[in-house]
C-alpha cells in the first residue's frame, strides 16, 4: 500500500516534469482577461485559460451584448463573424478597464458542401492591447442542433424536439409570418411553456404557424458550449507558442493552401496541401505540412484522374 502512493507520487512528478505545462510561467500569467458575454460563456472559457494560463477571466456586470446582434434578428449583426467578435470583446474592455479582452462569436447555417447538414462555426478571439494584437481561432462542426420548423400544434412538433436536445436544449418560438416586430418567446424548456408560446405565436400568424427554431445562445445550448469549450483550449494552446522571430504570443496557423497532390499522378486537388501558420505582431509566417501528415491525395479526389 505505502509503496503504491511513492510509486504514484513519482509518476505524479514525472508528468509535471515533462511537462504539459510551459517550463516558464507565460506571458500572461497572473494577469486578467475580460470576457464579454451575457449568456455564461466563462463556465467553459475561464478553467480552460487558467489552467494553460494562469490567466484569471472575469466577467464585467451588465454588459449588454446584445447590441452587437442577436441570433433571434431583433438586432442585426454588422461585419464578419471576426468584425464582430473583435467589437464585443472591445465593449468589455472598456467596461472593465482592462488591456485584454475575449469574445467569442456563433454562426449557423445549411453547409454549403453537404447538403441539409447544419453547420457551426465558431470564432474566439483574443484581444491583448499592451502588444497590440489580435490573436484568433476557429472551429466548424456538424455536431449541431440548429434546425427549425413551422408547427400549427403541438403534435406537428414530430421528432423536431428529439433532434433539437429538447429539454436540455432550449427552443424559440415565434409567430411564422406577418410579425416581424412580435417579440420572440426565447429560452423555453418546458413542454408547458412551449405549448403556451406555440399557440399563441400560432393564432397570431397570418399563415395560422408557429416557427420553433433551436436556441443557439450559449447558456441555452450546451451543444454549443460543448465547442467553445474547446476553443477556449485551443486559443490557449495557441496563447503559449511564441513567434519563432519575434517571441510574441499566438503564434499559429492562420490559413490553408490548397493543392495536396493526387497520389497517382501528382496533379494538385483541391484538398488543403499545406497549413501557414503566422505571427500576429511581426511579418514572420512559415508553411507547416497538415496535422494528419497526409502528402498525397486519393485519386477520387483528383480532376485529372476522376474529372
Ligand atoms: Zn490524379
Ligand atoms: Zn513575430
């Protein structure tokens, strides 16, 4: 028994001896970040950045992001997904006085490559205004629940609540045509509520439907949360590599090139080829071969050999 816990206790210290962990404390060790979301986002942002980190994440009260969009439409959103995210993360530093800032931001939508697949992409940027940079990452997924239906009732509804997460997700509901300014009933959970929300949006719609769309707001969609959490880890991740020229934080890939060559013929298809990563402070970038070390793409996937 006594030697089980040395022998654990070594392997304990061995770990942390190879470490995970960056041998140096980072750059941004001890100090704060602020997180602008009104939907609880810092459950899974603040641990993941801690523990890479030792960066505290805090959240300033009142904050209304809402101003900046919303995914119900009673506010538009203005400028790409980056555009945005870099907006609202400068409304919470403002708000908190602090030179760095986070913000994530949802988008939704069929995947134009496969079809009836919804897609989720997600943005989270990192903004450190002591060195002037923008640090960002990003992630698309097909584990989704965004979907939406027009329901006259209750039974109509089928499967849709199955597919959506219902109850463990959220749903919106709103009258189908006619009332663009009928506020939406948002963050239903419960059958009763549903019902209520579903005939009354249903008896004041011109075409006599409800529309009952998935909520896609964070704490409304743990799907949802499930990805930012993962982001929240790779922008992280990304937080602790350094420019090899300059030593600024983030570095990391910033696109893809196009171009993996067929395996039988060399001709270059459309697959990705090469990642680039860059520097976000200085001119430094670099080609870096996939994550998969995949040189060569299968012939299906060639003009040439499979026109
Ligand atoms: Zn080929
Ligand atoms: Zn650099």
């Amino acid at each position: 028994m006594g030697a089980m816990l040395i022998k654990r206790g070594g392997a304990r210290f061995r770990f942390r001896k190879a470490g995970r962990a960056p041998r140096t404390p980072g750059r941004y060790h001890g100090c704060a970040a602020v997180l602008s979301t009104k939907h609880g986002k810092e459950v899974v942002v603040a641990p993941p950045l801690k523990a890479l980190l030792g960066l505290a994440v805090q959240v300033p009260a009142g904050l209304d992001t809402d101003t900046l969009g919303t995914f119900t439409g009673e506010v538009e959103r203005v400028g790409t997904p980056l555009e945005v995210a870099a907006r609202k993360a400068r409304l919470g530093m403002d708000a908190a006085g602090l030179s760095l800032g986070l913000a994530s931001e949802g988008s939704f939508g069929p995947d134009p490559r496969v079809p009836f697949a919804p897609l989720h992409h997600e943005l989270m940027v990192f903004v450190d205004d002591r060195l002037q940079i923008q640090v960002v990452e990003q992630m698309t997924t097909h584990r989704t629940n965004y979907e939406h239906i027009t329901a006259a009732s209750f039974a109509d509804l089928g499967d849709f609540l199955d597919r959506a997460g219902f109850p463990s997700h959220a749903v919106v509901v709103r009258p189908n045509a006619g009332l663009k300014t009928w506020p939406p009933h948002k963050g239903l959970r419960t059958v009763e509520a549903l019902q209520a929300a579903l005939r009354e949006c249903a008896s004041a719609s011109r075409d006599g439907l409800a529309r009952v769309e998935t909520d896609m707001r964070a704490h409304m969609n743990p799907s949802r949360l499930a990805v930012i959490r993962r982001l929240a880890f790779r922008l992280g991740r990304r937080l602790l590599r350094r420019c090899p020229a300059c030593e600024t934080p983030g570095w990391g890939v910033v696109e893809v090139v196009k171009g993996l060559p067929c395996a039988e013929c060399g001709h270059p298809t459309g697959l990705v080829g090469e990642l680039v990563a860059a520097c976000p402070l200085c001119t430094h970038r670099a080609n870096r071969p996939r994550y998969d070390g995949r040189r060569a793409a299968p012939a299906r996937d060639c003009p040439y050999c499979n026109p």
